[in-house]
C-alpha cells in the first residue's frame, strides 16, 4: 500500500527535479552567450546566438562544455595555435571517467565490502593466500622435476642439441681421408644444419654427432668407407662400432676450442 500511495508523488517529484535542472542549464546557457555587451545589440542577433546549440553536428557529452560548443561549435576543431596542432589536442567529451573510489560509501557503487563480498577467505584483511598455493593440491613447482647439482645459468646444466650426421655421409668419403662436418659441407655431400633450439653452436663452431642411421627399407646403414679418421663432439655406439671395424678411427673434439681431446 505504501508503495502505491507514494509512487505518484515520487513521480512528481522527479518530474519537478528534472523540469528546475532544464531551467537552470538554460538559464546559464544564456548568461554565458549574452553577456553585459549584448544588451543594446538587435533582438535578431541574440537570436541567432541562442540557436547555436542546434548547429552542432554530434551529441556532447560533457556538459561543462556544451555552453561553450554552443556559442563557438569550431571550438573543437584542430587549428595552427599558439603551440601548433599539438597543444590543442585534448581528449573527447566523455573518454575520460573518473577514478573508482572504493570503500566510500554505498552511493559510490563500490563501498562498504569494496566488491569483495562478506564471507570468504578473499573477503578478509591482508593477502588471503601465499604466491604458489593451489587450495591444497600439490603446487606446480613441487611437481616439476628439479636438476639437482649445478645451477641452469651459464656455467650450469645446459641441454646441447647436436647436428646429427648420418652413416650415410661417410659413405661418400673418399678412404683413408679426414672427416669433418666442415669438409662435408665444403664437398658437397650434406647441406647445413639448421638447429632452432638449445645450445648448438659454440664459438662459430657447429656441435655435431655421428650417427648410425637406416635406408628406405628401414635396413641398418652399413659403412663402406675405409680408414676414416672422423672427428666430431661425439658418436654414438652404433656408430663408433662400424667406424673402427672398417680400419678407421674416432676423433672427440673439445666443444669450447674444438681441438682433439686426448683419450687416456
């Protein structure tokens, strides 16, 4: 029933709100485009001033400006100032909105609980969780596997993604020659190795890995090549099998000076 009796009046009253705000806006509008100056001028020309609200070509949305869009509508427009194009900019009616202000009260949209609500570990004072804690379960840098021993910086554990030569290749060697990955390349008998990922190159020098490796028919390549002595940063099993039971010999380089090592 109080809601029935009170709407009308409510009604009313808004309407009478609205209708002195119109007033007042109007009022201002012309006091602000007919000052003191204008009052001996031709009722025809103030008439023509108060109709510059209706030139503008786009709705303002800033009303501190209207009055002054109203009597200047070039106000807005780019122009050669004092400081050039440059030092007339200024952003658009209603792009900038002002700063949220938290926690002032229920008429700011944001107050009391800040939008925080008013039960829950998130709702209270301080930071409700520590960085890293997943409500319980086991945190991600707990289920990741740790590299014990050295550190992951420079002088620590670093995966070297080695050029792989196949069998292949020494199979178009001549016998009893040297073998490196640059002389292959130089002769022709495999292109450049191209790695995207992990330490691959040190000091200009390719790190490369002889390889044993299978044909079309997934048949084990066997080497033909006789009296290889091959150097590389390293070999496989396979590889070093056939190598020295054709007579040849496998050479391990130094990956930082890419001299030989010496195998005691």
């Amino acid at each position: 029933v109080r809601h029935t009796t009170l709407g009308p009046f409510n009604a009313t009253v808004k309407m009478l709100r609205s209708l002195a705000l119109a007033l007042v806006a109007a009022a201002s509008t012309e006091a602000f485009m007919a000052p003191a100056a204008w009052t001996s001028a031709p009722a025809s020309n103030r008439a023509v001033a108060k109709s510059g609200l209706s030139s503008l070509s786009m709705k303002v949305f800033d009303w501190k400006r209207r009055a002054a869009l109203a009597a200047d509508p070039t106000l807005g427009n780019l122009a050669e100032g004092k400081y050039g194009i440059l030092g007339n900019l200024q952003p658009a009616p209603g792009s900038k909105k002002g700063k949220n202000r938290k926690g002032r009260g229920i008429a700011a949209g944001q107050g009391a609980t800040c939008g925080f609500g008013m039960r829950g570990q998130k709702s209270r004072s301080g930071a409700p969780t520590r960085p890293g804690f997943e409500g319980g379960q086991m945190p991600l840098y707990r289920r990741l596997p740790k590299l014990v021993g050295k550190g992951k910086g420079r002088d620590g554990h670093q995966k070297a993604n080695f050029g792989l030569v196949p069998m292949a290749v020494l199979n178009k060697c001549a016998d009893n020659s040297e073998v490196t990955y640059e002389s292959c390349l130089a002769a022709g008998h495999m292109t450049k190795l191209h790695i995207k990922k992990g330490t691959s190159v040190i000091r200009g020098k390719q790190l490369v890995k002889v390889i044993g490796c299978n044909d079309e028919n997934r048949e084990p390549v066997k080497l033909s090549a006789k009296g290889l002595t091959v150097k590389a940063h390293a070999f496989t099993a396979s590889a070093v099998e056939q190598i020295q039971a054709n007579g040849g010999k496998c050479v391990l380089l130094n990956p930082v000076t890419g001299e030989d090592l010496k195998m005691d």
